[in-house]
C-alpha cells in the first residue's frame, strides 16, 4: 500500500513524496524505512515528530492506504 510523507523540517525535504508500505507497518516502522533510504539519523520524538491525517502518533500508530505522514520539529517550551 503507499502513502505520503511530507516533512515541515527544511532540512528533510527530501524525504517527501510516496512510500510503499506493507499491511501492519506502524510509524516507527516508515520513520526507519525513511530513514534507510535517505541515509539519515532520526531519533523518534527527538527530532522528529510524527503525525497522521492531522493528528499527532505514536511509534505503534498501524499505517492505512493512502494515509498522509507528517513529519515536523518537536514542541519545546515551557
């Protein structure tokens, strides 16, 4: 199954675009994938928050056909 990802970091644009995924992947699962592909060393919740069809996941989030990742900085504040 495929699905988007597009990331609101400027310094990984280019891991936007369409990804094949198999039934059962999870976040975490694509957030590797992603970064296998493009050589990258991504800590989960360090670097990069994830979100799926406006809403913020989790590493255990299961992916479905057609979903949109979001990739973004994290929140800090206080």
């Amino acid at each position: 199954m495929m699905v988007s990802v597009l990331s609101y970091i400027p310094w990984l644009q280019q891991v936007n675009g369409e990804y094949q995924v198999d039934e059962g992947t999870t976040v975490y699962d694509l957030l590797h994938l992603v970064q296998e592909q493009h050589e990258l060393d991504l800590q989960w919740d360090r670097d990069a928050l994830v979100g799926i069809n406006n809403r913020i996941a989790k590493a255990t989030d299961i992916l479905q056909a057609s979903d949109q990742v979001v990739i973004m900085m994290p929140l800090n504040g206080g």
